[in-house]
C-alpha cells in the first residue's frame, strides 16, 4: 500500500493538472472522490456549494476570505455556463461594473437568463447569487464573453439599469458614459423599445459629464421619431461629476471619478497646516521619527522587529554576509531594507521642503527606488529572486480579507501615471497625502511593500503642507485597514481621511 504522502502527491498531480488554465474553480465531476476528500482533509479543496469547489490553502487561517473573492468571479462565469449554457448574462448594474474595471467583490450577482428560478444561492462570506427569470433575451450582438463571463455591451446595459444605479454608483455610470463613442450605440436600444424615460436619463447624464452634442443627440433623435423626452440629471446634483474625455481607460477614468468626489470630505477633515519649520529643524524631526516609524510600519505589515534590531541595523551592527543568523532572519532583511529606504525619502522630502510644488514629481521619481530599497537585502542574501526588484507586478495581487481586488496587472502600467498625474494637479497637500496614500494601496502596484511605499508617499506628500512626518501605530491596525477597506470597497474615503487627520494632529502636538 503506498505511503500515505505517496497518495496525497497523487491527488495533488490531478490538482496541479486542473489548475494548469489557472483554473481555482472544480465541480465534484472533475475529481474523484477518494482525491476531493483527500485533498480537502489536507486543506487544498474547500466547498463551496454542493458539487462545486475551490482550490485550498492548507496555511490559511479559519475565516480566511482571500481565496474565495480571489476565485468569485471564475465560480460565478463557471457556475453560470454550466447551468445554463449560453442562455444567461449578468445583470445590467453588474456588467457596467465589470465595463469600469471593479475592484471590489459585489455581496450579491445578478444573473438574467430565461431559465432563471428567482432563487438566492448563498455563497462564502456572506456573497450571494440570484437567478433572474427574463421572458426576452438580448441579441447576441449585444452581449460580450469576457473571462468566460457574459456581459450586457456597456450601452446595453446602459439602456436597462436601474435609475438608482446612478446614484449608488455615480463613479461606474459616469466611465460607462464616457465610454459610449458615438450615441448611436444607445439609440438603437432606445429606439427599438421607446425607452423615452430612459432616453431622458442618458441625456441628461452625457450633459452632467459634458457630453453636450452626444446628449443633444439623442434628443433630437427621440423627437424625430416621435418621442417626446423629458431631459432629467441621473446623478446627485450635490456631488462633482468630473469630466471624462470618451476613450479613456476605464481604471483611469474611475480614479479621475473617485479623486473628484473624496476631494471635498478630505478638505473638510483636515486640520490646517501647522507653523512650517525650516528645513533642517524639520528634517531632524524626521530622523527623530526612525525607529518608532520603523517598528510600527513594519510590524503593521506583520514583521516581527523590536527597537533593539532597528537600532543595530541603524548603527551598521546588523552584517548578513559574516552572521548567518542575520542572513537567515527575514525580519532582519526587512529591518534593513526600510532602513535603506527610509534615507532615500529623507533626500527626497528635503528636496520637497526646498521646493514643495516638486512632491508629485519627486515621488513619481523615487517610488520605484523605495521599493527596490525595501527588497535589496532579501536578494542579497539569496532569500528572494532578483526579478523581485524589477518593478511593478506582472501578475495579479490579493489583499487578505479583503472584498478589494487590485486592479489587473495591465491596468497598473496607465494606473500609475495616471495617479501622479491627480498629485500634480492637486493643490491641497492634505488631498495629495491622503488620496495619493489610498489610491496607491488601491492600485497595489508592486508584489509587495506596496503598504510601507504608500506611507512614504503619504509622508513626502505632508511634507509638502509642512504637516509632520506622521506615523500609523501597530495597534491601530484594525482601524487602518477598516478605513482603508471603505473607501476602496464603499467609496467612502471619510473613515480614512479623519484617521489619518487624527494622526497628523496627534504627530504635529508630539513636538509642541
């Protein structure tokens, strides 16, 4: 009889076969169920609804939410094909967020199909599916397949969602907008049914986002062909609309949306700038704020350092190449490698004191330098690959217990110009810090360290107002993270922008 690990390696070979499509999802039919039930004891398959799995990791934690918003969207296009072939697409509201680049897992998907049941399918962590019964069916022609989900074409969609979903998702209907080139695309669904409210809506909203002749189209159109249309704004009227040119990239045109509507509740939380200090004194307070910045940014990230090592890798006593000990010791590695970065911004935040319209620029310049300074010492002593400090990832990310999906990895390469952009057109150093802090964590440009980089910009960025070097204490956390979780996931940037304001007052009244 062969050894019990001798048989586990053979349900892992079926395993690693299934996955070779980088496929997470099976149903009970892809496996046997002496290799389903061996591999779910191990932890490398975990149920996900009757006859349907995902792959495990046996060193996750109870409760554990990575793997499953890692595998949603593949369980939803698997699960909806094999149920009901290509008789099915997601709802309106949920393909207009896929058309906008979502980076957040919805609680609940919508799927319209004909053979529908009207029945909620309860899922993990409290994510559901529900089966929409239509009597009619979209052409094909208005239907896109895109990662083996089925989609409503954006002016489909635009056509047949919910008046609220301009409301509760002012962001992904205006990218949805701006998308649509020509206003023929919406004419032909607006036509076909005489969807007059509905043409009044969409002429309203391209005149929000300041598509005038567009709006004036259809308009005219709806007129001529015996239509009378009632032009009325979709959107809250209080709240800023920026304006998107048509052909922007989606992520883009999102981060354009999200930076214009936080902007206001950052100014109104922020306190005031507090008695700017010459640059010297103020970058001796920085040099002052090493060792607690230090523990606390790495400790938040999950590393185990203590005042003792920070201070020897400060004094040069930490040598990896003659202690093995140090060689070994990946909280070591990280302890150095802040220390490395943590000089580089000194030079750059002493640039921008000297200069401060210089932050977002100084910053798009050196950021990639901070990460490969956080990651040197871990290739140098041979612990991680070289390709590690190449630069921003190439594959996707996830973020633990997080419904936020960071963006696709080609989506990073327009991502990142595009934020450094909003920076330098930014005039309150307060925004830059905060926004420039979320949205870097949003995008999560890099395999790793993208936490640590983005509280060096948030602190490059304060610089620039004169606020203090300012640090997020380990104990705080669940609060961060929280915050941070609603304005990717909520879009409410309001929990973030009073924690960090809090922060900066409690680091401005440390030196008074």
């Amino acid at each position: 009889m062969p050894p019990v690990n001798d048989k586990l390696a053979a349900s892992l070979d079926i395993l690693k076969e299934l996955q070779e499509d980088s496929q997470h999802i099976f149903q009970s039919s892809d496996l046997s169920r002496t290799h389903r039930d061996r591999l779910r004891r191990a932890g490398f398959l975990t149920p996900v609804i009757k006859g349907w799995w995902m792959a495990g990791n046996p060193a996750a934690r109870p409760g554990d939410t990575t793997g499953w918003y890692a595998s949603f969207w593949e369980f939803v296009a698997r699960y909806g094909t094999s149920r009901f072939g290509e008789a099915w697409h997601l709802s309106p509201e949920t393909s207009l967020l896929i058309h906008a680049e979502p980076t957040d897992v919805p609680r609940q998907v919508v799927i319209h199909t004909p053979e529908g049941t009207n029945h909620t399918i309860d899922l993990p962590f409290g994510t559901s599916l529900f089966d929409y019964r239509v009597g009619s069916f979209p052409e094909p022609a208005h239907l896109i397949v895109r990662d083996g989900l089925r989609l409503l074409a954006p002016a489909a969609a635009l056509a047949r969602a919910q008046p609220g979903f301009f409301q509760q998702r002012p962001v992904e209907a205006q990218v949805a907008l701006a998308g649509v080139r020509d206003p023929s695309d919406l004419l032909v669904h607006l036509l076909e049914e005489g969807r007059t409210v509905v043409a009044g809506r969409l002429a309203g909203g391209l005149r929000r986002i300041g598509r005038q002749a567009a709006a004036d189209e259809i308009a005219d159109t709806m007129s001529r062909a015996g239509h009378r249309v009632r032009e009325s704004d979709p959107f809250e009227t209080d709240r800023p609309v920026p304006q998107i040119h048509p052909g922007t990239p989606a992520i883009v045109a999102r981060m354009k949306g999200m930076w214009e509507a936080m902007r206001p509740l950052v100014v109104d939380e922020f306190p005031d700038p507090p008695r700017v200090l010459a640059p010297e004194a103020y970058l001796t307070r920085v040099e002052a704020m090493y060792e607690r910045d230090a523990y606390h940014s790495l400790s938040i990230e999950g590393y185990r350092v203590t005042p003792t090592l920070i201070e020897r890798v400060r004094a040069g006593a930490w040598d990896p190449n003659e202690n093995l000990a140090d060689r070994d010791r990946r909280d070591a590695l990280a302890a150095r490698g802040y220390w490395q970065a943590f000089q580089r911004v000194k030079e750059a935040v002493a640039e921008v004191l000297a200069d401060p319209a210089s932050a977002a620029a100084i910053t798009d310049e050196q950021h990639r330098a901070w990460y490969r300074d956080l990651f040197q010492p871990g290739v140098a002593a041979g612990i991680l690959e070289q390709v590690r400090l190449a630069g921003y990832r190439t594959s996707p990310v996830y973020i633990q217990n997080s419904r936020h999906v960071p963006p696709r990895p080609e989506s990073v390469r327009v991502a990142m110009p595009a934020l450094f952009d909003l920076l330098r057109e930014e005039d309150h150093p307060a925004v830059r810090a905060v926004l420039g802090h979320w949205l870097f964590g949003y995008i999560h440009p890099f395999p790793d360290g993208n936490g640590r980089v983005a509280r060096f910009l948030m602190n490059t960025m304060l610089a620039s107002g004169g606020y203090p070097w300012t640090v997020i204490r380990t104990e705080e956390r669940h609060e961060y993270m929280s915050a941070l979780e609603a304005a990717s996931v909520d879009q409410d940037i309001g929990p973030f922008a009073a924690f960090v304001a809090q922060a900066v007052s409690r680091a401005a009244g440390e030196f008074t």
